[in-house]
C-alpha cells in the first residue's frame, strides 16, 4: 500500500485541506480516502477509511511524522511513493478545484469530497 496527501483549498485560498489517499500497490486501485488538515488526527481518519485487510499491510509513506501514530514498526516504509504521487499528479491535471495557484476552488468541504469519491470510483471502475 503507499500513502500520500495533496493539499487543496476551501471556500477561500487562505483555508487548505488535504486529501489523504491510499493506493493498493498491486491494483493500483484507490483504497481510502479522507479530507482534513494534515495532521496526526488527518492520518488517523485515512486508517479508518480503510477496509480490515489492509490495517496490516505494509504502508509506503513520504515520511509525514503523522504517519508514525497509525503505521507502527515494520509495516512502515518510508519511500516507494511513486504510483500515489503520480495519480496525485492525474488528480491535479483532471480536477480544475486542486489545480495549485488556481482561482478554481470548492465553495463547500462537501462538494470537494464529493467531487474527489466521484472521480475516485470512476477511476477504480477503469482498472477492472
């Protein structure tokens, strides 16, 4: 699994948020996903956002310290974050709202987040 976190904007430019995602390094699928700030209590929504079987998997992160709260020993790796970083890089090319230094941004944390699962499911959808 590989971890990572981009940061995006709400309501005005001054408000950031940061989406937390996880990606299964096999399908490349998306696995969780949580909208917070970046923090210890962001890192511990992504673990619950994600499904039983990969509480105990081996987690790829950049090496956040928020990780350390919710990743423990071994199963934490620090690096190996490509394949997150770059559907971080399709998320940013495809969604106007996370576009950096864009006048683009949501209005609402709940259209954000729904804008992020609808385009997370579509995609999930095109690798099967």
């Amino acid at each position: 699994m590989e971890c990572d976190e981009l940061c995006t904007f709400v309501t005005q430019q001054t408000k950031t948020r940061w989406i937390w995602l996880a990606m299964n390094r096999a399908t490349r699928q998306i696995v969780g996903c949580f909208i917070g700030n970046r923090d210890a209590v962001g890192a511990f929504g992504l673990w619950q956002s994600l499904p039983t079987p990969y509480l105990d998997a081996v987690c790829h992160t950049d090496g956040l310290s928020a990780y350390k709260g919710v990743v423990f020993g071994a199963l934490h790796v620090i690096g190996g974050t490509q394949h997150i970083e770059r559907f971080n890089a399709t998320l940013r090319l495809r969604i106007a709202h996370l576009v950096r230094k864009s006048l683009s941004f949501s209005r609402k944390q709940e259209h954000l987040e729904l804008l992020i699962w609808m385009f997370i499911h579509r995609y999930n959808a095109s690798l099967r």
